[in-house]
C-alpha cells in the first residue's frame, strides 16, 4: 500500500475541532439537565398526614437512630416515603438496545476498514 | 516457543515506536496499586449509597458482589493485554492496536469522561466535607462550597503538572490512610475492639427487597461505583520501570483490595444507618462512612474518618487528572486530536498542555451539575468502556495468540471471563435504563455523532502506519 501522507492542520483548524468536541461534550451532558429528563427522580406517592414513626414503618431501632442524625418524623417524611417507579415500555427499552447495537456495529465496522489499512501501512501487504 | 518475549529484560519498558524516551519511567508495582486504588476508594466514602436507595440494603450488597465480578473479569483481560503495552492511554492504546482507530478514538474519550466526571464528583465532595466540618466547628449559616471545589481541581492540577513521582507518591499516602480508616472504623464499631453498634436485623426490619427482585437489577447501576476506575493502573504503562511485571501484579493486588473495602463498607454502614436515609446521596447520607462515624459517639472516629473521606477524594481526583490527561495527550500525539495536545513538557516530563486544558472541563460539571448525575455520567462512559474489553481480548487472542506474543501475565478459563464481562455489561445496561435511559441514549448519540466526525474527517490528519507503535508480529488474519 502507498504511503499516506496526512495533511497539515493549521491552528484555527484544530482550535475548531477542539471546539466542536467540547460543545458536544457540554451538550450531550447537559441537555437532559437543561430539559428536565436527566435522572430518576423519587416521588412520595401516599403520603401520611401528621406522621409518626409507626405510620412511617419505622420500628423502635430504626426510629432511634433517625432520632440521632437529627431527623423527626416530619422531617424524615419524604426521605423514608420517596420512592423509585421502575415501569417502563417495552419500546422503549427495545429503542435503547437498538441504540446501542447500531452503535457498537458503527464503530466496529469502520474500525476494521481502518485498521486494515493500519496493518497495511505497518506491515505491507 | 513464543516470537516476542514482551517481559524479557530488552523488550520490558520499550516504548511507541520501539524507543525508551517519552514519559519518564519512575514508578513500580506500589505507584500502580495506589494508582488504581486511590481512583476507585472515594467510591466506598460516597456514591456507592446510592445503590441502597434503589434497591435496599441486601441489594446493595448482591450488587456489590456482581459488580466484584464484573472488575475482577476487567482486571484480569486487563492486566493480560496491557502487560504488552508499554505506552500510555492504557485501553486506548490497546485498542488502536487491537479493534482499529475509531474503536480507539471512542475508547480514549470514555477514559476522559469516566475520568473527568469522577474528579468532578469527588470536587463536590470535596467541597461538601469542608462545610461540614465548618457547621461543625461552629461556623453559622450555609458556606459556600465553590472555593473548595474550584480550589481543589486547581490544587490537583498543579500537582499532576509538577511531576508524576510526587503525585503518585503522595496519592500511595493518602489513600493507605484512607484504606486504613475504613478498617479501624469496622474494628471500632463492630465489636472486635470496644462496644459494637452494629444492628443488621433491626435496621432490615421490614425493609429486606422494598423494590422486589428488579430493586437488585436497578442496584448494578451505582454497584459498579464500588469499584469504577481500576482500570485505570494502565494509564500508567509509560512510566512504570517494569510494565510487564508491575502492572497485572498492581492492578491484581488493587481489585483484591477493593473487594474486602466495599464489603467492609457496606458491612459497617448497613448495619448503622437506616436505609432510606443511607441511600439518599443527595437529601440523606452524602459521606455514608463519615456520618457511620458520627452515629457512633466517637469524637475520635468522626475525625479519623473526616479526613479518610477528604483523602479518599483527594487521591482519587489526584488519579482521575493523571489518568485523563494521560488518555488525552495519547490522542493527541497520534494526531486524533490536535497534535497541541501531544507535548510533554521539557522540564518535568508531563503531558502538560492535557492537564490544563482539562481543568476547565471538570470545573464545569463540577459546579454545574448535581452529585447523581455527575456519577452518573461517569459510570456511563466506564461500561461503555467495560463492553469494549470482552471484544478486546477476544480479538487480542486471535490476532496474537499465546505462542505468539509471551505476554506478563496470561489470565486463565479464556473466553469465560470475557462472556461473563459482557453478559454482566448487558445487565448493567438494562440497571442504567431503569431511571437514567435518557441519559444513556443522549450519550450514546453523542459517541454516534462523534464517530461519524471522527471516520469523515478527523481521521484524514491521523498517520496510518505510525500509530501501530507496539513492537509486535503482524497480526493472525491480515
């Protein structure tokens, strides 16, 4: 295989994709931030009006030891009652495998069309 | 017989292109231990809690075990393949020579992320403690933590800027503090030595599984913070004396280290702090060790583990800067970033221009995102790099088969380690999905995005020969 001879990049070039990179970066992260999507939240779906540490579910030892960091069963209401809600769509989940094979075809694809001409390069043919 | 002997006394050490120069060559198996160990520890003084929030405790605790095997399989694979890789960018560089270059280019940018997002998250850490310890002393009203945060990153930076010896030296310290806390609060409040507080069944009371079975599957996702970041030991191949050697003996010792700290941590925290409050870091128990020390009554453990908790950051921010840099300037000396980025600096042999440009990287998240997704972030981008290493040593073993390269360190039951890795990665996938989908596929299309600029134009400035550096036989099947 012929030599490959890479272009010279100048400076405004690389302060470019140096750019692009770091706006990508910063969107891919913050975007569901930004928009509200990131994370599971927990939500309180039956709350219990003027809370104890029995209606919490809270027995003597666990009640005690809330006590000691500081906590009432006022204050501790939300902490003990939030919960996760793990349903989901199947669509949903069947996008998210889909994702991620297309993407692990995509770069193990062109990866090997790469490194051939890597090894040809490297090695001769 | 083998065609190249990589731990024979000429090979051991050689670096890009066959030449000893580059990186300074200075550290031995204790640097690569602390390396590894000091990135990931943080990981038993916060973050790890989560995991109880979503699923319990007992959860928490399979998932601990799950994601041990999960790292055990990585740092097996990896200390295999990067016995044979004297270079820095660890499985960056691995992959460049195995997979191909825009395998590498998304390898190094998980590095990066996971690496960055993690100093980012032990800098808020960093900066909650301090106000802690300022309500503490007495001081009134809410402090402002970003000083701490900023001052932190910076302080680290210019650490990692000055020299790697020092750095590493003085990450061997503090995180052998930090290690050594953790045992004296499990003797303290376990009733080896003194009273014991522990009270396992009474605080399960009740609570065994709160979310059945799938609060176990949902738990993977922050069980793999136990441990994320001992992969990172490879980012040191280009300045450890004896990379053959040092590197699969540090990594090995570093996972067998971290197993009996996180289960001594869930242990000793499970055992004294109600669960709900445990797995809330966010509105509950930030520093779970730290507060485990303050419910225990002894001024002395609440100091101890005060600063075992501000030392576990420190060394693993200290680590996550060493490690992304070293991934960063890898890049950029092969050209798949700007070559900028390639220089080692003339006095003091670092990858300077890397760990500068990356400070204002970690400061952003650091200061502008929340805790959860921040660790979030990190853990992302480490199993997307975990999913890369079953498919790593599979085709290192075809292309380069045993008796083809004599590798430091063979890992043994090949393929099992690899199917289980991958097996357990799909799983953690799906964990990841129950909360944070959006999340994942945001950032999988970023790394889409990224790929497609990287094939269409980036790759056009990359020299295509020059960056198979290893000096090793071509490989099987080409």
């Amino acid at each position: 295989m012929a030599h490959y001879q890479p272009p010279a990049q100048g400076k405004a070039s690389q302060l470019i994709d140096v750019i692009v990179l770091v706006v990508l970066t910063v969107g891919a992260l913050f975007v569901p931030i930004w928009l509200r999507m990131a994370g599971a939240s927990k939500s309180v779906t039956a709350p219990v009006a003027n809370p104890t540490w029995e209606s919490l579910n809270q027995n003597a030892a666990q009640a005690a030891k809330y006590e000691a960091l500081g906590f009432t069963p006022e204050s501790a209401h939300d902490l003990i009652l939030s919960r996760f809600d793990y349903s989901f769509s199947i669509g949903a989940l069947v996008t998210m495998i889909a994702v991620i094979l297309l993407y692990y075809f995509l770069i193990l694809r062109f990866s090997e069309v790469e490194y051939r001409e890597v090894i040809s390069e490297k090695f001769g043919e | 017989m083998t065609e190249v002997d990589i731990t024979s006394k000429t090979m051991d050490g050689i670096g890009p292109h066959g030449v000893k120069v580059g990186l300074l060559r200075v550290l031995g198996p204790a640097h690569v231990w602390a390396l590894g160990v000091g990135i990931v520890l943080v990981g038993e003084y916060m973050g790890w809690n989560f995991a109880v929030g979503k699923g319990g405790a007992y959860a928490a605790l399979i998932a601990c075990w799950f994601a041990g095997i999960l790292y055990t399989c990585v740092a097996m694979i990896d200390s295999e393949v990067t016995s044979t890789v004297a270079s820095a960018g660890g499985q960056y560089t691995q992959a460049k020579h195995i997979v191909g270059p825009l395998m590498a280019f998304n390898v190094g940018l998980y590095l990066v992320f996971a690496y960055t997002m993690l100093e980012a998250a032990n800098a808020i850490t960093a900066g909650y403690l301090v106000s802690v310890v300022a309500t503490m002393t007495g001081h009134e009203g809410e402090l402002n933590q970003r000083p701490f945060i900023i001052l932190v990153i910076m302080f680290l930076a210019w650490l990692n800027y000055r020299g790697v010896l020092a750095t590493l030296t003085f990450n061997l310290v503090i995180t052998a503090f930090a290690f050594a806390a953790i045992l004296i609060l499990f003797l303290s409040t376990s009733g080896i030595i003194g009273a014991g507080i522990m009270d396992h069944a009474a605080l399960f009371e009740g609570h065994a599984l709160p979310y059945g079975w799938i609060g176990i599957l949902a738990s993977l996702h922050f069980g793999l913070w136990f441990y994320l970041g001992i992969e990172g030991t490879t980012q040191a191949a280009e300045e450890v004396r004896s990379p053959a050697r040092a590197l699969p003996f540090g990594t090995l010792a570093g996972i067998m280290t971290l197993l009996i700290a996180a289960t001594l941590t869930w242990y000793v925290c499970s055992g004294v702090l109600p669960w709900e409050f445990l797995g809330d870091g966010v509105n509950g128990s930030v520093a779970p060790l730290f507060d485990t020390a303050r419910l225990s009554g002894s001024a002395g453990l609440v100091w101890l583990l005060g600063f075992g908790t501000l030392f576990a950051t420190l060394a693993s921010a200290n680590g996550c800067i060493n490690d992304a840099s070293r991934a960063w300037f890898a890049m950029g000396r092969d050209k798949y970033l700007p070559g900028w980025f390639g220089a080692v600096h003339p006095k003091y042999r670092t990858p300077y221009r890397a760990i500068v440009f990356l400070v204002p990287i970690a400061l952003i998240f650091a200061l502008g995102a929340p805790l959860d997704q921040v660790i979030t972030f990190s853990i992302l981008s480490g199993l997307l790099g975990y999913t890369f290493m079953p498919l790593n040593i599979i085709l290192f073993r075809r292309k380069w088969p045993l008796n083809s390269i004599k590798r430091g360190y063979e890992h043994p039951f090949h393929p099992l380690p690899a199917i289980m890795l991958l097996s357990l990665c799909g799983v953690t996938f799906f964990a990841v999905f129950l909360g944070y989908g959006t999340q994942l596929v945001a950032m999988i299309g970023f790394y889409i995005v990224v790929s497609l600029w990287f094939h269409f134009w980036r790759y056009r400035f990359v020299n295509r020969g020059a960056q198979f550096t290893m000096p090793w036989p071509k490989p099987q099947g080409y």
